[in-house]
C-alpha cells in the first residue's frame, strides 16, 4: 500500500502497469528537489515526501542526501530549526506538472502559508530541473536563492557531487563559497530511498 496520503489506495496491477509505462517513455529529465520541515514529526514528514514523490506517475527518486539540521533563514524569530534534504529524480512530467505536485504533496502534509518564511510542516522546492533557465513568475528556474544557501547546496552536494547549478556553476565551488556555518548533518537521521 502506497504511503502517499494524497492518493488512494491503487490495485497492484494498475501501478506495474503505470511504472512500465514510464519506463518506455522518452526522454525523462533529471529533476532537484529541496526538502525542508521545522513542525511536526520532521524525520517522518520529510520521508512522507520522498515516498509521495516516488509514488508519482512520471517521476522517479534516484537519489537521496543526508539530513542536515539548521536554523531557520529569514522570517518570524525563534522558529524551530529545520531538517533539510535534497532528492533527484529523473522524470516526465514537465516543470509546471512537477510544481503541481509538489505543491500537492505540502498540502497533503497541512503546509500553510500565513506568513512568508514562517514555520511550516512541509517545503518542496524545485531547485533545478535539467538545465532549465526560467524566469516564470510562478516557478523560476534555477531557483533563485539555492547558490546562496548551504542548506540546498549541502545536502545536494551528498546527493549529487559532481552537479552543475544553470548560470552559477558546480556545487561544490558554491558550497566552499557559502560554506556550512549553521548547517549541521545529522547522521542519526537517515532517509530511505523508495523501493
């Protein structure tokens, strides 16, 4: 049974059916995720997400990063801290579709968005998607902010060593740039990657 509260329960055949499907589709896109949770059960949230994601038509988790812990960035003070990850996943949804679901997967996990930057159950952001440059207003590509902040750029580097961010340059130069102050891995936490 799928782990993904935003679908309902699907019989076995239909999903084999579907994941062939995917397999024999062209051209999938390598896709960046950041994960991040600072409310709730942080651990089992940020897994829920991996696992919705992975049981998404069209979208498959090839990697996932160690958790990092790290103070909250901007917004209200004396906010919890957050678990961050990174996944990459390869997919063929196009990046309107993959914003559409990761915004279905917050909402499933009671994501609000009272206050810009405040404390929040969920954030799916997509940092990257296969060398995309956009300046959308509703999903702007690379993300604008991930070359600054060692909390995507951490944890993506564990995912991903040798990745390029479009117009900024490899990871590992932007994570020496930025550096990890405040940015702690937590080795006793550990994320699976789906089945």
């Amino acid at each position: 049974m799928s782990s993904d509260p935003t679908t309902s329960p699907v019989p076995l055949d239909v999903e084999h059916t579907v994941d062939s499907a995917d397999s024999t589709l062209h051209n999938p896109q390598r896709a960046v995720i950041a994960l991040g949770s600072n409310l709730g059960n942080r651990l089992e949230t940020l897994q829920g997400a991996v696992d919705a994601l992975e049981d998404t038509p069209g979208v498959r988790v090839r990697s996932v990063s160690s958790v990092y812990e790290t103070a909250a960035v901007g917004g209200p003070a004396q906010q919890p801290s957050y678990l961050n990850a990174v996944i990459v996943v390869r997919t063929t949804l196009g990046p309107g579709s993959l914003l559409e679901r990761a915004a279905a997967v917050e909402d499933a996990f009671s994501r609000t968005r009272e206050v810009r930057w405040g404390p929040r159950t969920l954030d799916v952001d997509i940092v990257s998607y296969d060398g995309v440059v956009s300046d959308e207003p509703e999903l702007t590509l690379p993300h604008p902010r991930a070359h600054e902040r060692g909390f995507v750029l951490a944890p993506w580097y564990d995912a991903e060593p040798d990745a390029e961010l479009p117009g900024r340059g490899r990871i590992a130069d932007l994570l020496k740039e930025v550096g990890t102050e405040g940015v702690r891995r937590r080795d006793d936490l550990e994320l699976r990657l789906p089945e």
